[in-house]
C-alpha cells in the first residue's frame, strides 16, 4: 500500500509539473505573437491611412480634366459635355445636382432625403469631372433601387458606421482587440487555446463593419463606369475614368484597413497588460 501511495503522488506530482511546463509554453507563445500582431496591425493602420492620402493627391494630379485641362484639351472638352448630358439624366430622375468647383473639383458625395416623412428624391454635390458625378449616380441609384444590384443595395444599406463614424470604428476596434488579447492570455494561463472566435474577431469584427463600404463604393462605381459609357464617352475617357475611379476605391480599402489595424494593436496591448 505504501508503494502503491508514493506512485500515485509521484504519478500526481508528474502531471503538475507537466501541466505547469505546458502553462508556461502556451503564455511564452503568447507573449511572443504580441509583436506580431503589433507589427501587422501598426503596418495596416499606416499604410492604409498612407494610401488613403497618397491615393487621394494622385486621384486629383493626374485626372487630365481635373484643373489640368491644358494637358489634353480635348479630354477637357469632353469631360464638360459628359458631366451636363450626366447632370440632365440624373435630374429627370429626381436627382439633384450641385455642382462644384476650385478645390472640390475632383470630389463629391450624394445623399438620400425625405421630406415630409416621405422617401424624396436625391442630393449630389459634385466636383465638374464626369466619372465623379457618374460615381455619385450609381450611389443615389443604389439608394433609391433604381436598376441596382442586391449586392450594391444592401452594402449602402449597412454602410452608414463605417462611413461616418471612423474614428469610433477605430476607437472601438482597438478595445475590442484589447479584450481579445487579455482573454488570450489569461487563456494561456490557465493552459487552455482561446476560441476560434476571440482568436479572429480583433480584425474580423471591424473588417465586417467596414466591408459594406468598400463593396458599396465599388458597386457606386461600376454603375458609374457603365453611365459614362451609356453617355457615349470616348475610349481614351474611359480608360482614364477607370484609373480614377479604381484610385477612388483605393482610398476606401486604404480607410477600410485603419480600424482593422487598430484591432491588431490592441490584441497586442491585450496581451501585454495581462501579466
């Protein structure tokens, strides 16, 4: 019986030790993927706020109609009809247009409205560059349904967060992050894996709020293309109306990636305070 007591405290104590050894690997694993999730959520947030700016200046230098007409007059030319044939389309619609010049030249937004209480028609602002306007058309037509893709439909229906609250998205990412890193480590701890779920949601979470932007804006922009080319725009127009239009989305997906990268720093941070 005696022989039999000390096995089983040895046996016992084996396993302590065992569990112990594997506590410790789990949080030495840990610690060691913080870095990692530091450097791929600092290089996100940076670099896609970088392209967002960078992407941004270029979208506006290199458009030959966008307050450089004397580089390709006729470019120039065309772009002014194809922006009041686009104007007058977009009115019989009941979309109103505004136009803009000087800065907001290459810019511009459109905005669904009620009045009364009633669905009324849509409000643009736009810069005097055809495939901005265009661009502006395919969101009004998304928001209205006018010929618009269940996809493009539902993306503007769930892109409002994203769209006018970044700073929030990026605030919130972060603390759910944090959340995430904490539960890892003390998961660790404890020599248990952390779920599929806390594992992921750091960048899953804000990507799912901030993909409806991105997928609206192409939509918006694929509507776009297939106006100016309905208008009768030119094949040298429309090539460079694609670069531009895809330069536009870019600054989107580059916005789109900040709040993803806020996650990823915040799991880090999580897993550091921990201790």
């Amino acid at each position: 019986m005696i022989v039999l007591r000390d096995s089983t405290f040895s046996s016992k104590s084996n396993k302590k030790k065992s569990d112990k050894k594997e506590r410790e690997e789990r949080v030495k694993k840990v610690n060691r993927s913080a870095a990692v999730n530091a450097a791929a959520g600092a290089g996100l947030a940076v670099g896609g706020l970088g392209a967002n700016k960078a992407l941004g200046i270029h979208l506006y230098k290199d458009a030959p109609w966008a307050g450089n007409a004397e580089r390709n007059p006729k470019l120039a030319e065309e772009n002014a009809r194809l922006f009041e044939k686009l104007k007058q389309g977009a009115e019989k619609q009941g979309i109103k247009v505004k136009a803009t010049e000087g800065a907001d030249l290459y810019s511009g937004y459109a905005v669904p409205y009620k009045k009364n209480g009633k669905a009324g028609g849509d409000w643009i602002q736009s810069g005097k560059s055809a495939d901005v306007l265009s661009h502006e058309i395919g969101h009004a037509q998304h928001y209205k349904g006018r010929k618009a893709s269940m996809i493009g439909k539902a993306a503007h229906r769930l892109d409002a967060l994203g769209r006018t609250q970044l700073k929030g998205v990026a605030v919130g990412s972060f603390v759910n992050g944090v959340h995430s890193g904490v539960v890892a480590k003390r998961q660790a701890k404890k020599g248990k894996k952390e779920s599929a779920f806390n594992r992921h949601k750091s960048w899953a979470v804000p990507t799912a709020v901030m993909a409806p932007v991105v997928v609206a804006e192409a939509a918006a922009s694929r509507k776009g293309y297939k106006l100016l080319k309905n208008a009768g725009a030119s094949k040298e127009y429309l090539k460079q109306a694609r670069r531009s239009l895809l330069k536009a989305g870019g600054t989107y997906a580059g916005m789109a990636a900040i709040p993803v990268g806020a996650g990823e720093v915040g799991r880090a941070v999580g897993k550091v305070i921990e201790n």
